[in-house]
C-alpha cells in the first residue's frame, strides 16, 4: 500500500516560498493544502498557478483549517518568531528559508522549540 502524500503549506511567497510552491506540484509525495500571502489576492494567484489550493491571508486560519504535517516558511526572522511556535503547538515540522532568526538567542530559541 503507497504512502499518503505529506500535506504541505506554503506561508509567505518569496522566492523560496514559490519555489516550494513549484516543486509541489511536481512531487507525488507532496500534497499542497494551502497557500499563505500578505494579502488573499496574492495568495489566490499564487495557489491558482500552483494546482489551486486554498489560498488564506492569515497563516493561522490556513493551520487550523488544512491541518498541514509540514510547512515551507518564506517569512522575515521576525515573523518566524511568531510562527515556528505555532507550527511546534501543533506538531507540525517546518523548512525555513534562511535567515532563521534576527541572532543567535533568537535562533537557539526557534531551534529548542
């Protein structure tokens, strides 16, 4: 019996973020459950072109709804900060784009988590 896909979302779609969003959509293991932008517009565009995922504004919406295993973050160190908590609340793995954090207490602190 195959393996389920690993349910992925995207949050934030900078270049690592649309890149993840490509290698989705060509992956059998990988399932896209949602798509996560600054603003829902540019969210719809981005998961329209990616398979046409739900598209959300507000990654907490996008967690609680599509229940992901893992995401790919494409956020400021800042924004990491808040949300590498969020995911680790939920089980959920996450694959940062660098920079992890704004220091190294920062970084230790997101890694422990």
């Amino acid at each position: 019996m195959p393996e389920e896909p690993l349910r992925v979302a995207v949050i934030g779609l900078g270049g690592f973020g649309r890149q993840a969003l490509e290698a989705t959509v060509c992956s059998k293991s990988v399932q896209l459950v949602g798509v996560v932008g600054r603003d829902q517009s540019t969210a719809e565009q981005a998961a329209s072109g990616a398979g046409g995922a739900p598209a959300y504004s507000d990654y907490r919406s996008c967690l609680a709804e599509t229940r992901p295993t893992a995401v790919c973050l494409d956020v400021s160190p800042k924004a990491a900060g808040e949300l590498i908590p969020a995911c680790a609340q939920r089980g959920i793995h996450v694959w940062k784009s660098v920079p992890l954090a704004r220091n190294l207490e920062d970084a230790v602190s997101m890694v422990r988590t």
